[in-house]
C-alpha cells in the first residue's frame, strides 16, 4: 500500500499535495496553491518546502502576479502586526518584572512589620503577666 495511512479526519482533495514532513515524517496535505512554497510542519514548526508535483507547472496555479503580489503585501502586513505585537508583548513583560520586583519589596516589608508587631505583642503579653503576678502578690499580702 502506500504510506498515506496516517492522514485522519482530512478530506484529501484532487488537487491537495500529500507529502511526509522531511523533519517529523508527519503526513502533511496542503492546497496545490502552495506548491513550492516554504511553510511550517503543522507538527513540528520546521520551516518546509512543499514539493511540486511532476509534471505541475507553476503557472498552472490560478493566482495571477497580482494576487500573488496581494497575498505577499498581506502576509508582509501581518509580519510587521505580529512583530508589533511582539515587541508590546516584550514589554508589558518587562513591565509586569518590574511589578513583581516591587510587589517583593512591599511584601518583605509588610513582613518586617509583622514581625515588630509581633514583638510588640509579645513584649504586652510579658508585661500583662507581669502585672497579673503583681496583682496576685499583692492580693496574697493582704
Ligand atoms: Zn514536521
């Protein structure tokens, strides 16, 4: 048989191209459309060429210069939009660093407080015992 087993739940189309990923083996189908063109292995990312079948001839592809032209202003507008929103994304990271760097800051001195405080409750604890030794005593002389 041949080695296509592996393509599930895919209508195949006459015109679909059907190959193995070169890195994963994955079983790829793609539009004719995309014949020779680079795209990444939905699988494992890796950047690929999609074969031409024998006997295709590029101008066989019904996209004519300018749409062709069309979709690569279009991807070129997404790159720069993905870009963009990269560099934002890079951003609020840094952002959200410095955030947490002082939300660390704050916290280490809420703890330092807690921990006067608590000193200082320790310390009225002593005193209130102290004075509740002191009352007894002087009851107990009376
Ligand atoms: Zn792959």
């Amino acid at each position: 048989m041949d080695d296509k087993d592996d393509v599930q739940d895919v209508e195949i189309m006459p015109t679909d191209i059907v190959f193995d990923c070169p890195n994963c083996n994955h079983n790829l189908v793609v539009d004719y459309r995309a014949a020779g063109l680079q795209v990444p292995c939905s699988q494992c990312g890796t950047i690929i060429q999609v074969p031409i079948p024998d006997g295709m001839l590029l101008e066989d592809l019904d996209c004519d210069p300018g749409e062709l032209l069309q979709q690569l202003l279009q991807t070129r507008r997404m790159l720069v939009k993905a870009e963009n929103a990269a560099q934002q994304l890079g951003e609020k990271i840094a952002e959200m660093t410095q955030q947490v760097a002082e939300y660390r800051k704050a916290l280490q001195s809420v703890k330092a407080r807690m921990e006067t405080l608590q000193e200082a409750a320790d310390l009225a604890n002593a005193t209130r015992q102290d004075i509740t030794t002191l009352i007894e005593a002087a009851i107990t002389v009376k």
